[in-house]
C-alpha cells in the first residue's frame, strides 16, 4: 500500500494486498417473456416437463465459479433450494474458494441459472437444465476490481463460458451504435434512461461519493420505488430494442435458434441482480513479483533421470464412482444421480454416526446417573442454561447436555434444552428421554408454554408441559389462553366426525375441561374458538379451521354435561345473538353517505327499537367483551359514532351494579393484532406487579369477535391532539390541572394525580419500545382526567411504522413539559421506573418470547409479513446479549433520541393538518 501512495496522491489498495475471499451476493432475477401455448406444451413433452416454462416463478437456483484464462480456477458453488412465491429472489451470499489477492487480471465470475427438467435436455446435468449464463469480469475497463451492484445479462439456455472471449457478457452497452443505414431507429426510452442514471448514482452514494443526508435520502429512496417498477419493465424493453437494432444477436443466434425450435411467441430478457463486496478505497490489480529462487535450489538432472519419461498422474476411482468413459445414464452405468432439493438441509452422516457411537455410550450405562462436571463443564453447561428460547444448539453442546441429564434434572431452567437435545426420531433414545422427564424437578409456565410450541411435536412432552399447566389457577391460565388456542394447531387433532378428534391432544381435553368448569375462561374460549372458525384466508387453510370447528364442537358437548352446562350454553348463543345485532347496525352506519349527525340518530333509532331486543336484556347477559359485568340493556341517548372511513360507533350498556359499561363496536377491520397487544400489556402489568412495581397501567378490554369485527372497551379519556388544540401552554399540564388542581404542589396538580402520569408513562414507553408498536401520533396517546396516560391503535407492532424516521420510543414533548422538564424531580423519576421496568422485563423475556413464538401461525398482520422473524425483533428489543448495566445505558440513549428526536414534531404537525382537513 505505500508504494502505491508515493506514486499518487489518492488513496487506493493493490489487489495483490487484499487477502480476502471473493465473495457474491446472488439477490433477484428480473424480466419477462412470453408463456408457451397451452398446445404447444400439450404436444412437446420435453417443454411441458420444465419448471420455467409452466410457471414464472418456478424454483431456479445458481452456480458461480472463476474462470481465467479461459479455465475454471475455481469449483462452482451454488445457492440453497428455495421456493418462490412472488419472485425469483434468492438474496443470498456465496463465498468462493478463491481471494482477490489469487485473481489474474483476466478474472471473471461465470453465473449459470439452472432450471429443472425430469427428461433433461440440451447442455442438461442430470436433472438440471441451464435456464440461462451470464459472465461478469472481475476487474474493470480501468483494471478496479468490480464493487457493489450489478445487473447481468442473462443468455437464455447457455451456460456461463468463463472464456476470454465470453459469448455470455453479463455488460452490454445500451448506447446505441452509430450506425447510417439505421438512422431511423427508435430513441431510446426516457424512463430507462432515468432509471440507469439513478442507479449509477445510487451506486456512488452506497460508496459514499455522494454525501449523505439522512432525511433528504429517504424521501429520494421514497420517490424511486414508486416509479422504479415502471422504469425496469420499460428499461427491460429497450434493451430488447436497442440489441435488435445494434445486430446484437443473443449468443450469437442460439437464443434465436431455440426459439424456432420450441415455439415460444416472442424473445425473452431477464437481468441477474448481484452484489459484490465494497471496499473504502478503489482496489487495482496488481501481480505478484516472486523473487528467484537461490541458485543451490536449481539442481541439474542425471542422465539417467533425464531419460525417464514424464508420467502424467493417474487416478483411480473408488467403487460406485464411474471412471472416464463410463456413462452413467446407461444400463451398466454404476452411478445413480437422484435429484434431491432437500439434500443439503439433511444431517451430516458423519455426524450423525458420531451423535449414535455417543448417546449409546451414555445411554444405559449406570455410572450415567452419577455422572457430575468438573467446574470447567459446569460453566459450559450454565452458559447453555441462559440461552434464550430462540438459540440453536450446536452438535457440541446437545452432546454435553445429553451427557449429564441426570445431572440436569435438579434445575428447572435446563428441561427445554434437554428436549432439543434428544433426537425424537430414535426410538430407544427418545424412550430412555420420556423416562429422565419424570424424574425432572417442576419448570417454570414459561418453559411449559415453549414445549408446546411448533417445534415439540413429541406426544410425551406436549403432555408433560400440559401437566405442568394444570397447577395453574384459572386467573393466570387466562393470560396465556389467547396462545394455548393457537397451540392447537400443533396438536394431533382428528377432523373426522366419526371419533372423538381431542383423543390424542392432552392440550385440547385439558383446555376443555377447564373452560367448561369456569364460564369467565370459556367465554374467552368461545369466542377464540369462533374467530379461529371464521377465518378462511389461504395462511388458515382448511386443516386448521377444521380441527376448530372440532374443539368446538366438543367443548359444547362437554358444557352440557355439568349441572349447569345447558343454561351456559344458551349464554353464548345470546351472545352470538348480541353480536350479530351489532353487526348489523355498523354495517348499515358504514355503508350509508349521511353526515355523522344522521349516522347517530340511525343508531340511536335502532338501539331504542324494541323489536331487536337491546332495551331491555332479560335475563342478564354477560358482557361477550367482560363476562364479569352483566348488562340489562342499552342506553341509546349515549350514542355516539366516529370519524373515520369504518365509522365505529359507541354504544352504553347499563349494568346490574346501576353502573354505566361503554363500548366501540368496528366492523370492517381485524382486531386480533390490537387484541394481542393488550393480551401482552396486561401480562406484562401482572409481572411488574410481582416485582412491586405499579406503573398504573390501564390495558382496556378488547375481543374479536370474528376476522373483521370486535369490540373494545370504551375508556373515558381525550387524546393529546385534542388536548394540545385546548390547552396551549403546556397542554398535558393545563389538562391536569384543570381535573386535579392543587395550589399547594409545585406544579399546581394533586401529587397523586401526576405521581399516576409518570408512572403510566414509564410503563408504556418501555412496553411499547419492547413490542416495537409504530404509527405513534397524538391522536393515539390519550389521558384520562385522573392522571392515567395510554396508548391506542396497535395497527403497527414489530419496528414497522408508516412514517419514516420512526424513533424507536415515542416521548413527546407535550409528555416531557407535563412532567415539569427534562431538569425536574418527576422526569428523573420517569427515567427511573423505566428502568426498573425494563430490568424486570428483561428477566420475565423467555415468557414473552415464547408467547410470540405460539402466534407466529396466527394470522396476525404484523407477524404474518416476517413469520421466521417475529420472535426475533422481540428478542432484539431486550438486548438479551448485553449485561445489565450494559442494557440500561443503551435504554437511556433510547429515551434521549426519543426526547430530542426532531422528526418526529414534524411529522405529528403534518398528521394534525391532516386530521383538521379530513374533518
């Protein structure tokens, strides 16, 4: 590197001074073509076998290798099996046996996109036909080594020829030859154009030649995705154009050829989107200079050694492998070649016979049950011991584990690794397994609920975890019920109607027990039950909705069986009944184009109409929404119904207390995701009140009651938007202080009164920080006159949010200046109890995880868009790798971007804009 600075003032690298291994990042393929005839597919065998030609998202994968000097320095390495749903997009790195510091300046990268075909075909190996090649040169026309993005031609049906001269360039120049015979051709596209000039500038900003301005990024990145789809498809074209025009045949003709032989209707074009490495300063090829070797090295031959003929090295092939010459598609052939996507997702042999010589030296010897670690083990097996619920154990450590389980069976923490540690699929060892589960001492709930995740599918341990649950009392088994109803779809349920579906299922028989045994827990039951019944999307399927539909019916059947089973079960038809009448009235709210004035005097109309029956409710009902409150009718002079494109409306029930109980009946929209989050809210209040921290936390009551329809509870309370266009010096405060004043505190408000607001901010800032809850406005940031502050609208959970520069807590500065400042006694207060929040949250996380994890096939929106990574984002947000101190540092820096974050201000000036326009 210094030579090169004493030539020239820039900085740049040798490649010859870079060890570092070539590596690819292989991310899309892009383009079109046009679909075969259904008749020509019907005629040709050899083209309706073939998975691109029946589907434009047929399963493809990639091979790269390095060629130079017109041979392969290289093997080729390919990407895993996947399958597409949407596009052909593989987002994969490939590393390659090779570093830049080996490459020749004649270097390339030969990329071959192989299809699928039983009856193989032209330049086929084995099953595997080449969809197409494309060859991108590893250093460029100024001899730097290629960086960053690129789009690569693809010569359909060719192989990637890694020779000097390619006949599958991945670069083609799109600038149109000057050509005088031609001079009518068309111009090129405009939108291409733009698009090509955008991504070359794209590429300068990811190498940091464009300074970056963080806010004034996203608004071009914003801008760009809109048009950018467009922009391809019409760059796609003009490529096909342009090579038409220059003569610039694909492969000289055998594109052209191919097509006359199969019949397709027109020429195809696809783009191989790859990444290579970035490196800060531009990298030159530069070659070795080897030093002479020493004269003494050089040793003259004998005679007799000169007269002996060079031998070429020979090879012998092992049996089953064929020699050169042998083919291995004839009858005499010894080698079989199967295709096997799943292949590579398979155990090692060699490990697995390592895994079975080991269990079954420790598998029934008796010196196993004395078996203790030293204390270097004991360490190993206490850092295996705080693993979270999401690690993977390594070959290593389930070995270790299996090793002392006898020795494990005293703490509590270690069952759940034990199971992972136990290979199900032999018979004798998950035998001898299920035996050391009876000798383990009582786990946690947490641990229970994890065995009864997708993962266990073992009998034996579901059942354990089940038995686990029964010494749970109904109020604590009501926190976990929404995911103990999802933990049915990894039950061995029977569908048929024939026998009794929940024979083999302990979950099922025990959920059903317990909900017919308490009507509070079979409400909740119920109605679970039917929003999983109701949903008939694709990610549901018909399986699960029929084993519902089962669990259902058997639960209705176990109901009559008690004493006073029947009368509870016509309770839950009223119910039914109850709900549909609602429906009704938000369906016709919804439709209607009357002003919100009329809206309300249409509901107040059909409430106070006897005919439906909501007058007067005798006997009475238990609330669907709080089976603990029992309503004797409504009160349809407190009607009152939303702005909003759903138009929800509120209706009052009157109690037998004398009490009034409001409620939000929507129709139109699927509560589930805003059901989980109070669900997880109200767990996590119950676990801050073990540790003796009250945060005044106000989780109001919501249920689904189907797919697109609930109800929630309505809490007395204005929003901080409303409160700001009220009270305009400090409005938080002035809120307060109008409900609460006090001459006599400092801030003019009941010490009570905003003892309860920091606490209940603290709670939710840290609460919703973990759940990554997102669109936070002020217009869901709501406060109640006697201090409770909240939050509503769970419509974006998991880090996802509408609006870009999201910080990662919402912390107003409506919510600061009613604490009295960033420099008052109550903001140091807050910053505490979040601390403490957090701290106590963090040791409960292996209960919150595995909830998350038994939701992951639960339809939730938020969860439903990055299943495998749901749990994961939750996990992230504890920091679960940090220590303690470690943690609470990084959640101060969180509440400190949250108070001084600018965009924020910005966007909730803007969202009230839009508010004031839209009413």
């Amino acid at each position: 590197m210094a030579e090169y600075g004493r030539m020239d003032p820039f900085s740049f690298a040798g490649s010859k001074d870079l060890h570092y291994p070539v590596s690819i990042r292989i991310m899309n393929l892009e383009g079109e073509e046009p679909p075969f005839k259904h008749s020509t597919l019907l005629e040709r065998a050899d083209l309706r076998h073939i998975g691109s030609n029946t589907s434009s998202h047929s399963d493809l994968y990639v091979t790269v290798q390095v060629w130079a000097g017109s041979k392969p320095l290289t093997v080729p390495v390919q990407t895993t099996y996947k399958p597409f749903r949407t596009e052909r997009k593989w987002n994969e790195w490939l590393q390659l046996p090779i570093t830049y510091d080996n490459l020749p300046a004649n270097a390339c990268l030969a990329m071959t996109v192989w299809d699928l075909a039983p009856t193989g075909g032209k330049g086929a190996l084995g099953h595997a036909i080449p969809f197409g090649g494309t060859t991108l040169p590893m250093f460029d026309e100024e001899n730097q080594v290629q960086k960053g993005r690129q789009k690569c031609l693809i010569h359909r049906y060719e192989h990637a020829d890694g020779t000097d001269n390619s006949k599958t360039p991945a670069l083609i120049s799109t600038k149109k030859k000057p050509n005088p015979r031609k001079a009518h051709a068309q111009p090129l596209d405009k939108d291409a154009e733009e698009l090509d000039r955008m991504e070359a500038l794209f590429k300068k900003h990811e190498m940091g030649e464009i300074s970056r301005v963080d806010w004034l990024d996203q608004m071009v990145f914003r801008s760009f995705e809109k048009g950018g789809l467009q922009a391809a498809k019409s760059s796609m074209r003009m490529l096909q154009r342009q090579r038409a025009l220059n003569g610039e045949g694909p492969s000289n003709g055998n594109q052209t050829n191919r097509l006359a032989e199969d019949g397709r209707p027109g020429a195809s074009t696809f783009l191989l989107n790859v990444e290579l490495p970035r490196f800060d300063f531009p990298v030159v090829f530069a070659d070795h200079e080897y030093d002479p070797p020493p004269i003494s090295s050089l040793q003259n031959l004998s005679v007799s050694q000169a007269s002996v003929a060079q031998r070429q090295p020979q090879v012998h092939y092992g049996p089953g492998i064929n020699a050169l010459g042998e083919a291995s598609s004839g009858p005499g052939g010894r080698l079989v070649k199967v295709y096997d996507p799943e292949v590579g997702h398979r155990d090692n042999p060699a490990e697995a016979k390592h895994r079975r010589l080991f269990r079954s030296s420790h598998r029934h010897g008796i010196l196993d049950k004395d078996l203790k670690p030293n204390s270097k083990v004991r360490d190993e097996l206490n850092l295996i011991m705080s693993y979270s619920p999401t690690h993977i154990l390594n070959p290593e450590e389930t070995d270790l584990v299996w090793k002392f389980r006898y020795h494990l069976t005293r703490d509590k923490r270690a069952l759940t690794k034990f199971v992972k540690s136990v290979n199900w699929n032999d018979q004798s060892e998950s035998k001898q397994a299920v035996q050391v589960l009876g000798r383990w001492t009582e786990i946690d709930i947490d641990d229970a609920l994890e065995l009864l995740g997708p993962v266990f599918d073992n009998g034996a341990v579901r059942s354990y975890a089940v038995e686990r649950l029964r010494k749970a009392d109904d109020k604590e088994l009501l926190l976990y019920l929404l995911q103990l109803v999802q933990a049915l779809k990894y039950e061995h349920i029977s569908t048929d109607s024939t026998e009794e579906g929940t024979h083999d299922s302990s979950l099922a028989k025990f959920l059903i027990q317990r909900a017919a045994s308490n009507f509070h827990l079979g409400n909740y039951f119920h109605w679970y039950l039917m929003v999983e019944c109701d949903d008939s999307s694709a990610e549901q399927g018909p399986d699960n909705r029929n084993i519902y539909r089962k669990v259902a019916y058997e639960f209705m059947t176990e109901l009559v069986k008690l004493p006073d089973g029947v009368e509870n079960r016509k309770i839950l038809l009223r119910q039914a009944e109850l709900v549909a009448i609602l429906s009704k009235v938000a369906s016709e709210v919804k439709k209607s184009s009357d002003s919100v004035a009329k809206k309300v005097d249409r509901v107040k109309h059909f409430l106070a109409d006897p005919k439906n029956e909501l007058l007067i409710i005798d006997p009475p009902l238990p609330m669907p929404l709080d089976p603990s409150i029992m309503i004797t009718g409504v009160a349809p002079d407190q009607t009152t119904v939303f702005k909003s494109s759903l138009n929800p409306f509120k209706c009052t029930f009157k109690t037998t207390t004398g009490s009034t109980y409001p409620i939000i009946f929507k129709l139109g929209d699927d509560l589930r995701q805003d059901q989980l989050v109070i669900q997880i809210i109200t767990l996590m209040d119950q676990l801050l009140q073990k540790e003796n921290l009250d945060l005044k936390l106000s989780p109001y009551k919501i249920l689904a009651t189907s797919t697109s329809a609930g109800a929630s509870q309505f809490v007395q309370s204005a929003s901080l938007s409303s409160i700001v266009n009220k009270f305009k010096n400090n409005p938080a405060l002035g809120y307060l202080k109008y409900h609460n004043p006090d001459d006599r505190q400092p801030l003019g408000v009941r010490h009570e009164t905003l003892d309860t607001y920091v606490r209940s901010c603290a709670g939710y800032c840290v609460i919703t920080y973990i759940l990554g809850v997102g669109d936070r406005h002020l217009e869901n940031l709501l406060l109640s006159p006697d201090g409770h502050f909240f939050h509503a609208d769970f419509g974006f959970i998991l880090g996802r949010d509408p609006k870009p520069f999201a910080p990662l807590m919402k912390l107003s500065k409506e919510m600061v200046d009613c604490m009295g400042g960033v420099q008052s006694e109550q903001y140091q207060q807050f910053k505490q109890y979040c601390f403490l929040a957090y701290t106590a949250l963090r040791k409960s996380s292996s209960l919150i995880l595995n909830l998350f994890s038994l939701m992951v096939d639960a339809n939730i929106p938020d969860i439903r868009l990055e299943p495998d990574k749901a749990v994961l984002k939750v996990r992230e947000r504890f920091h679960l790798e940090m220590s303690e101190e470690d943690a609470l540092r990084y959640f101060e820096r969180v509440i400190e971007d949250a108070q001084t974050a600018f965009a924020p201000v910005v966007i909730d000036k803007l969202h009230e804009w839009a508010q004031h326009f839209r009413a």
